[in-house]
C-alpha cells in the first residue's frame, strides 16, 4: 500500500483518501476487534478506540510518521536487525526503552498485559524516565525491577521490602521516582505480567462455576451453596466458598517465544546432534517420535511444544501439624534443552486448587480450564510471534505425560493403585497375594519376567511353594484402557480420566509416568526399616513370619510361643546387634563432599542403631552408592548381593545418557535380583512400590532419562511456593501474586543483560576458579619447586613443541641411550627447565616479538614465595586441603587423574611403554604458582602406589591411604583432577572404598534450589551387576535351613 500520503499536508486530498484507506485496511484485517489502535502523534499506538474517534485524532493531530510498518493493524513484521537502528542515546539508556523499542505485539499481545493497557502504558514511560533528575545509568524501570529480583531471589517479606524502597528513596537526591510501598511497586510490575482468572468451585469438588454454570449459586450435583457460610451460619453472598486460581498457559507460550533467546532454545531439540543408540534427551525416546510418525505436520515443526504436567499437595503453613494441603499443577516444555527444561523459570505454574483437603479423584473438575487450553494448543494457535526467526506462525502443543507420586498417579490416570490390581500397568494380571496376617496385599511372583528355561523358575521352597509357569502380563495401551473404562470396568478403574478428550492420548505408549524419587525412597526406606528393625518401617514380625507359615515356605522361621515373649528366628535379612552397630557406625563415620548430601552423621542413632529421618535426596545417596559400602560386612552373601544389585540398578537407571542397547541385560538383571530378594526376603516386604520397579526399564527405554521424569524438580518447586506464602490466612493469594509478579521481573530480565535471571541458576561459577581462605606466603624447597613447575610445563600445549625439540637434542648428545626411554625421561626431567628458560632467552634475542607472551614467562619460572592455601575453588568445585578436612564434617580433598604414563614391567624393564592409568591421591597443599602475569593453581598430593590398589569382584576400588607412591611427581594441575572421597571399607580394617562424585554436566550448580540435580548421576561400579549363579551350590533351595547362623533370636514381648 502506497503510504506516501502519510508525510502529505492533512488538509490535502491525498491525506483525506490516505486516511480512509488506511482506516479500511485497519477493519478488514482486524475483523474480531471493536476497538483498535490509534497511530496518531498522541497517541501513538498505546491507546484503543473507535475508528470514528481515530479519524479524528489523525485528522486533528495527525498520523505518526515513524509508523511505517502497521504491525498494530495488520501488516505482516517486517525484519530488521539491531543494527541497522540509528540509537543516539548511549548503550545504558538503550537498555531501560526495551519495552517501548524491542517488543513488537500484536493485538492479542497486547491484551496478554494486564487487563488495562493505560497501565501498560504507563510502564512503558516508565522505562524512559530516570530514577532520579540526571541519572543515566538506572530509570524507574530498570530499578525496580532489579530491586524486585532481589526480593524473589532471597525470599524477602512485602514488609521487608516496603522498608527497602523507603530507604532507598531517602537515600536517593531529591525528585526519585523509587517506590514507597510494596502495594504501589506491585502494581507497576502486574501491568507487565500476564494474569490469572479466579474461578468458583464447589466446596465439595463438583463443579467448576463457569461455562454453562457460571451464573448458578448452587451446586447442581450436590445442592450445597456457592457462597461461604459464616461462622453466623449466614451465608455471605459473593464470597465463594472455594477459590481455584487459572494460569492461562496460551499467553504465557506466546510470551516464551517473543523472546529471542528462548525462542531459539526452544528449537534446541531439532538442531542437536544426536547418536545413534544413545537417549539423552525424551527427544531421542519413542515416545517423541511416535507424535512425529502418526502425526508429521506436528513432528516438521521445530516449534511445537511437547509438554509433561505434574501435580502434587504440599502444606503451605509453617506448622507440619496443619493437614492444609494446596495443589498446584505445572508445565514443563521438552523443547529445551537439558539445562533449562527442569529449571524453576520454565515451570509454568497453571492452576492452583485450594484446600483445606486434596482435590483426589476429583481432580479432573479442577483440570477442565487446563484441558481446554490444550485441546486448543493441539488444534494450533495462529499468529504466535517467533523473535528469533522474526515471523508469526502457528503454535501446537501436546501433552506427553503426567509426572506424579504414586497416589496423584491414581488420582490423575484414574486407577486403582491399591489392593489386588494395583499395578497401573499389570492390570488385571497384577501378580498379588493377600497376607493373611499382615492384612495386606503383598506382590510377589516375578519369576514370571524370567527366560522361559530360567532355573528359578523350578524351584518351590525358596519362592511360594509352587512352580512359575506364567508369561509377563503385556502392559495395558491407551486405547484398552479407554475401552475398559467406557464399558463400565471398575475393577482396575475408578473414572474415565480427563485426559482421554485430548485426542491424542490414547495413543500414547505412556500416559502417566511412574515417579523414581518416590519409588527409591520408599525401597530404600523398606530396606533400612527390615534390616535395621526401624518400628513403623520394619517389613519384619509375628505377623509375617505366620504369613510364611500360612504360604508353607521357610516354616523353620515360625514365631515360637513362651511365657511372655515370643521368639523369632533370624532369617536371612536380619543382622545381629553387633552387625547393626557395625552398619550404623558405617554411615556414621561417612564424610562425604559438600553438596553431595546432608550431614550422614546427623541422621544416624548410635544408641538405637538405626537411621532416622530420611529424606528422599539421602535415600538416594543410600542407593546410589553408600549402602552397598555401608552392609559390606554384614549378612550372608545371598542377600546382600541381592540388595546390591538393588542399589547397582538405581545406579544405572539413573544415568543422564541410556544406552539402549544396554537396556535389556538391565532388564533381565532386575528381574533377576528381585527373584534373590524374593528368595531371602518375607513376602511382607514386597508393597507395590518394590513391583513397580520391575517396570522402570519399560518407561526408560520409551520415555529417556528418568531425570526428566522424576519429581525433584517440582519438590523443589513447591517449596518455592511455600515461601511465597506471606499471609497464613491467605496462602493461594499470595502464591497467585507473587507468581505474576515474578513473571513479570523474568520479562523484564530478558532484556536487561546486568541482571541476573530468578528461576536459572548462574552457570558463571561452573568456570570460575578462586581462593575460598586466606593463604600462606612460604618460600619453598627448589626441589618442590622444580617438580611443581615442570608439571605445568609439561601440560601447557605452547610448551609442547619445545619438549618435542629437547628430547631430540638429548638424543643427539647421548646417541648411545637413544633407545633406553626410561633413562631419556628421566634426563628429560632433570634438565628441561633450564634449557627451556636458554631457549626462550635466545629466541628472545633473535625476534622479540615472535615468542608468546605466556611462553615468556612461563620459562622464566615462578616466583619462590608461593601462596599456600586452605581451600579453593575450581570450576564451582570445592576442594581442601586434608588438613582442613580433618576439622569438617565434609570431604573434600581426594582427587583422581586420569594420565598417560609409562608403565614397566619389572624394575629391571628399560623400556617402559605408554598407557593410560589412573592415579588416586589426597591434596596435602594447594599451590598457586605466581608467574607475574598470571598464576595457575597446583595440588601437592599424596598419590596411593599401586601395592595399596585393588579392585574386588563387585568392583569397588579400595585403597591403602597409608601406602604411598610417586614422591618424585606430587603435583597436578588443580583443573585436571576429578573429585572422589574416600569411605572406611567394613570389611577390611585400614582400606577405604573409593567413591566418585556425581556427574555435573548441564550447568548444575550446588545450591539450595537445585540440591536434588547434583545427585543426577553417580558413577557407575566398573564390574556391573554380581554374579549370582553360584547362589543354589552355596545355600540351595533354603528349603531345609533358613535360620541365620551367629545370628541372635529376636524376643517380642
């Protein structure tokens, strides 16, 4: 369209037709608008009205001549880059206009800000104005914002923050625009947020009062009013009795994508690279590609969004003896990249059901808004604004799975998760048993999951008297369960669950995705309780072992009647008093790294030889890796292999990358080892949770990585609401106010680079290496000296070439040893240094400026005052001297290296040949080398020979602390070493197990808000799963003989 006439005079004709033309084009191309933009120099596109109303603000004040591109009215965004704008203001000042110059909205953009876009507008000034008369560096805006990231980084009270602004305005010169309450901060940062809806729900978990409801004062299904009774049993009309608050998720959508960076990120999935047999991402998973192959136009765009829901109840009171109990529901997006998707700024909160009591299988009432908004996501939504590729497109979504304990697992999939079909995904085949005297279900029978030809499969007296001869139930599809739940089954099923209107559900191979957090903890905890005989968790007592009479098997363990105490015989997985105290003493002892759990020490009960309150992250480092050290010296072989291999599977089912092809021996290894723990376990010990393991392989090889799926991250999550909760009498409002608001601090955050984002944590401490304590200025031996700086000659790559060139020149000098490599390497050491710092002198002389300038000084050598330090910091790992350790309840002082070195046969071997090994060591002094323009730190350690290395047969690696080796090459690289620490191994006095600390790729970073990611991936044991073939020739069938032996009876009153 010819836009010349807008320059043309307003009493022209030209501009009279101009007008029209473009009031028309305005109309057709916003046909669901009353109301539209006015493009007049007043106005200048912040305010809506009347096409009567502008016509004349364009003939009385005339149009804005900068508007070139009608975005606001229904041209398509024209591409430009920052580049090519003329800013005159300075780079600070271009920062604070980002809301005015860098968003580019249109009219359902718009309305995404607050229900009154005056008070948009008004903040959009505010981003332009100073803070104070001649300011330049802060405005209104850009202050506010950076005090409001403060306040939702550290948890501040309204009250705190409202006596900050006060001060921070006296403070300030006369004029400042800061704030003087929290109320009025609020609301300037809510016109940039995006809002939420209230919505009536009956008290009873009805219905939702809206849609066809929306005006009704009572419930239709249970007659009960809408309003609040008072405590006059009057009711108060226009009080709901119950609240939900509604999160639009749409807007919010729309909203990650005009913004450059996460729009991009949100591609991360299409762009990577990904390797065969490898998942490290659900975007590897079949789960992913099955929405791909059954519907393309969904999978060919990068864009559309793959989702996960969670929802759990938590106490947002501070008193633990308050049943109140909140539950929120979350989105996470897939989209991006491992780093990001788990992380607080992407959980997008979107309803929030009220208490006092949980929703449970009414959940679905409360879902209806949430499944709306998805079915249109599913259909598209058009004209979603990418910033990173500058255009509009349309946007789907679909929903992959629900992430939730096992009860909301219920809850939200509509099974029974209790009783004789408990099991979501055996169904009607659940292979349960009712104890009779336990009175409760216990579910054994997993020789079914056995090899056809599987001995295990034989035997009788060891199991439930009886052969296996049944196939593994085929796990339930979505459409059978559709089809069971339409024709009336109530037996595994209590609701058609809500998800089924989404019309790809049924499709999908997992709807509702088991939780390992919940499940390690609970078999931890059942481990810990039976062997430890913690009462209330304790799988053990009369009742189970007269079940075992009942099942005919291991009746030799019956409980023996007296007087006024009955005995028990020990079994296979009870431990002695001395074998408890050995186990608790164990743990006790455990100094672990910091970051890595809680204080063990703290959770220990020395004179009740048990471990108490257990969390789920320490349950986890139980299974990970300290529980199999901890019963080293305890039980009879059989079952603590069994348990071990418990805890090696947790290990591996863990781990960030699956390789797929291992998946199968996995499979067939758990199978296996919940056989063992059958075998040498009462059948009490066996609740849903320890079955469900049997299926995590299944969910692992369709869904990825369990991290993706587990509910750390919401835990964590929730916590965070509960501390947004201000005012006890109120706490869902003050989660809903405070969630917009954040929301409104991490738009603005995107487009101020200086402020730091609340919900990712900083990823700059992962590269940062600094002291963390004061040093010692000491001369040192030259020996040492020597030693260390040789080292970081030998391990600088400018430096390579020159050892290349020495080791050619002694070969020269001395032809007679040219082929004695040892004696080379030694001669080598011993005179390097000095013919490098000769060489650079020479080439110094010759060509000044043909030498780097770290070369330079680098063979010119340190400085003979090092610095000696406690602690230091090295790429956001801690570590300490041992010295330091030995006064702390944490260790971190052992480091492990992987090098090249030569290794010999004999000491008569002259020529040694080149291999990778590994080198276990403790750091004695940190060493910060001064070369004057730089320094570089060094660990002194005390590296272990390898006389005091072994690796068994379950492949631990113990070491001998007290052998050491390698005097002559003490130092390493601070930056080359990996982090362990060493536990006490029980069973052998004076060895220690060697233990790796977890794996922190994808920017973890220890902290309170990501504790549960530092634990994502423990090293594995080299050696796999122990064998257990042998098992029948040791003990046999445990027909005849199941009582322990030197084990003491157990007497209950």
């Amino acid at each position: 369209m010819d836009k010349a006439w807008m320059h043309s005079d307003r009493r022209s004709k030209a501009y009279e037709f101009g007008v029209e033309a473009f009031l028309n084009f305005a109309v057709e191309n916003l046909l669901t608008a009353t109301h539209i933009r006015c493009p007049c120099v007043k106005c200048v596109n912040l305010k809506l009205f009347g096409v009567g109303i502008i016509r004349d603000h364009l003939y009385f004040n005339g149009i804005d001549q900068s508007y070139k591109n009608w975005t606001f009215h229904g041209e398509p965004w024209e591409a430009t880059t920052n580049a090519s704008r003329n800013v005159e203001e300075d780079d600070g000042h271009s920062r604070y206009s980002f809301v005015s110059e860098e968003i580019d909205m249109d009219d359902n953009d718009f309305g995404d800000f607050g229900s009154d876009p005056y008070e948009f507008a008004n903040v959009i000034g505010d981003g332009d104005q100073p803070v104070y008369p001649g300011c330049r560096k802060y405005t209104k805006l850009s202050a506010l914002v950076k005090l409001y990231n403060l306040k939702a980084k550290h948890g501040m009270s309204d009250v705190c923050f409202t006596e900050l602004l006060i001060l921070q305005g006296d403070l300030l010169p006369e004029g400042n625009t800061i704030p003087t309450s929290m109320y009025e901060a609020k609301k300037t940062l809510c016109a940039l947020g995006l809002s939420y809806e209230k919505m009536n729900a009956c008290p009873n978990d009805c219905i939702l009062y809206r849609k066809e409801y929306e005006d009704s004062t009572n419930c239709p299904t249970c007659g009960i009013s809408r309003w609040k009774q008072g405590k006059d049993s009057i009711l108060k009309e226009g009080v709901p009795a119950k609240v939900v608050w509604y999160f639009p998720p749409i807007p919010r959508f729309k909203r990650m994508f005009q913004s450059h960076e996460t729009a991009k990120s949100l591609t991360w999935h299409a762009a990577r690279k990904s390797i065969d047999g490898q998942m490290s991402h659900p975007a590897d998973s079949p789960s992913w590609k099955l929405l791909d192959d059954k519907w393309p136009e969904f999978g060919n765009e990068p864009r559309n969004l793959r989702l996960a829901l969670s929802s759990d109840g938590f106490n947002p009171h501070s008193s633990l003896s308050s049943r109140y109990s909140c539950w929120p529901v979350i989105l996470v997006t897939y989209n991006l990249p491992p780093w990001l998707c788990m992380k607080r700024k992407f959980m997008m909160l979107t309803l929030l059901i009220s208490g006092p009591k949980q929703p449970g299988n009414d959940i679905d009432v409360y879902l209806e808004p949430l499944i709306d908004d998805l079915k249109s996501l599913w259909v598209g939504i058009r004209g979603v604004y990418d910033a990173h590729n500058g255009e509009y497109f349309t946007l789907r979504a679909a929903l992959m799975w629900t992430i939730n304990d096992f009860p909301a697992y219920g809850n939200l999939s509509g099974c029974v998760v209790k009783g004789y079909k408990a099991c979501p995904i055996c169904g009607d085949d659940t292979p349960s048993h009712r104890l009779k005297n336990g009175h409760k279900i216990c579910y054994i029978g997993h020789r079914k999951w056995l090899p056809i030809n599987h001995p295990y499969r034989r035997q009788r007296a060891a199991f439930n008297g009886k052969p296996e001869y049944g196939i593994p139930p085929e796990p339930l599809t979505g459409e059978e369960v559709l089809h069971m739940v339409e024709n009336g089954d109530r037996v595994c099923w209590k609701k058609k669950s809500i998800f089924f209107d989404l019309e790809y559900w049924k499709y999908l191979p997992v709807r509702h995705a088991l939780d390992v957090m919940h499940i390690e903890k609970n078999v931890c905890d059942s481990i810990i309780g039976t062997l430890l005989e913690i009462p209330g968790k304790n799988k053990d007592g009369i009742a189970a072992r007269l079940d075992l009479l009942n099942m005919g098997v291991k009746t030799d363990l019956q409980p023996q009647y007296g007087g006024r105490r009955t005995r028990l015989p020990p079994g296979p997985w009870n431990l002695s008093r001395a074998e408890k105290r050995e186990v608790c003493n164990s743990f006790y002892g455990m100094k672990v790294p910091e970051g890595y759990s809680s204080n063990i020490k703290n959770l220990v009960s020395l004179q009740d030889s048990r471990l108490l309150g257990l969390k789920s992250h320490d349950c986890h480092t139980l299974m990970q890796q300290l529980l199999p050290v901890g019963i080293r010296s305890v039980l009879e072989k059989p079952a603590r292999y069994a348990i071990t291999r418990l805890c090696f599977f947790f290990n591996a089912i863990c781990a960030k990358t699956v390789d797929v092809s291992k998946l199968d021996k996995l499979e067939e290894d758990v199978v296996v080892t919940l056989c063992l723990l059958e075998k040498y376990f009462p059948p009490s010990f066996f609740d849903i949770m320890v079955h469900l393991v049997v299926h995590l392989v299944r969910e692992v090889r369709l869904c990825g990585p369990v991290y993706f799926r587990w509910m750390y991250p919401f835990e964590r999550y929730m916590k965070v609401l509960k501390g947004y909760v201000q005012n006890r009498t109120r706490p869902e409002g003050c989660i809903a106010e405070r969630y917009i608001a954040e929301e409104a601090v991490e738009f603005c955050t995107l487009h101020l680079s200086d402020v730091s984002k609340v919900g990712v944590p900083s990823s700059q401490k992962m590269g940062v290496s600094k002291p963390l304590s004061g040093c010692t200025v000491s001369v040192v031996d030259q020996d040492l000296l020597n030693q260390a700086h040789l080292y970081v000659l030998e391990n600088t790559e400018e430096v390579l070439p020159y050892i290349e060139q020495h080791m050619i020149h002694i070969k020269t000098a001395y032809p007679k040893f040219r082929k004695r490599t040892k004696w080379l390497q030694d001669k080598h050491n011993s005179t390097f240094i000095q013919w490098l710092r000769f060489k650079v002198q020479s080439e110094l002389e010759e060509d000044n400026n043909g030498v780097p300038e770290n070369l330079r000084w680098l063979a010119a050598g340190p400085n003979m005052a090092v610095p000696l330090y406690r602690s230091y910091l090295i790429k956001g790992i801690k570590f300490n001297i041992k010295a330091q350790d030995d006064v702390r309840t944490t260790q971190n002082s052992g480091v492990y290296l992987l090098a090249q070195t030569m290794q010999v046969a004999s000491a008569k071997d002259k020529n040694p040949i080149l291999s990778n090994m590994g080198f276990y060591g403790v750091i004695q002094e940190i060493w910060d080398l001064d070369y004057q323009k730089f320094t570089i730190p060094v660990f002194r350690c005390d590296w272990i020979d390898s006389s005091g290395l072994v690796v068994d047969e379950l492949g631990f690696t113990l070491v001998d602390l007290s052998k050491i080796g390698h005097r002559n090459d003490q130092f390493v690289l601070a930056s080359q070493v990996k982090q362990i620490f060493f536990v006490d191994d029980p069973m052998h006095r004076g060895w220690s197990v060697v233990l790796s600390m977890p794996n922190r790729e994808y920017n973890d970073v220890i902290g309170d808000e990501v504790l549960g990611d530092v634990i994502i991936e423990c090293e594995p044991f080299t050696r796999g799963m122990p064998n257990v073939d042998t098992f029948d020739e040791l003990v046999g069938e445990l027909g005849g003989q199941n009582i322990r032996d030197g084990c003491e009876d157990i007497w209950i009153e």
